[in-house]
C-alpha cells in the first residue's frame, strides 16, 4: 500500500559526501514526519537523524555538523546529505515515514525502505 525507496548509497573514500534518497508512495494523504536509521552488521539499529514534532531535526551525536535531513513534501521524498563521511558510517541506511493514509484517519510510524548500502573506506 505504501512504499518507501531509498537510494544513493555507494562506495567513497573517507570524507567524501553522499546523498540519499527516500521517495514515499501509494496510499499517502500526509506525511508527518520522517527519519533516517542506519545499521552495521551485527550492531544494533541506530537513528540517524528524525523529524520532532516541533518541526526541527534531532541528530545521532556522531553525525552531528556533518550530516542533514531534509524534506520536499511537494515529491514525499526525505534527503540524507552526508558530508564528511568517516569508515563508522558504514551501514545499510533505512528510512522511516510517519503518515496517515488517509484524512482523519491515524498516524503510523511503521512504514520502513528496503534500505540502501554506504561503505566508506578509509
């Protein structure tokens, strides 16, 4: 019913930059919020970078002034701009949508993308 894509992701030397996508489609009415999560293998899941209520933007402390979320509502589509990328960055990076499916109805948060794969190296 709705569907989350990320892209992006790649291969790049230690601080260089990427920039990731997130396009949300299907049965949306609106978008609440979105945010981005990142995990190693064998480490646990870590959020990255959400939308708060208010309207700003809480950051993982590691990815703090390096890295930027932002969000057209105009294409449902959320951005990850990753500058200065360090090797603990490596990860498979998911994005995650709060949205109602239609007007009046309840805001979910459990809507995920497959995710997308960066590794930097050193």
């Amino acid at each position: 019913q709705v569907q989350l894509v990320e892209s992006g992701g790649g291969l790049v030397q230690a601080g260089g930059s990427l920039r990731l996508s997130c396009v949300a489609s299907g049965s949306i009415f609106r978008i609440h919020a979105m945010g981005w999560f990142r995990q190693a293998p064998g480490k646990q899941r870590e959020l990255v970078a959400v939308e708060n209520s208010g309207g700003s933007t809480n950051y993982l402390d590691s990815v703090k002034g390096r890295f930027t979320m932002t969000r057209d509502n105009a294409k449902n589509t959320a951005y990850l701009q990753m500058n200065s990328l360090k090797p603990e960055d490596t990860a498979v990076y998911h994005c995650n949508a709060g949205l109602q499916t239609q007007r009046g109805g309840v805001i979910k948060y459990d809507y995920w993308g497959q995710g997308t794969q960066v590794t930097v190296s050193s």
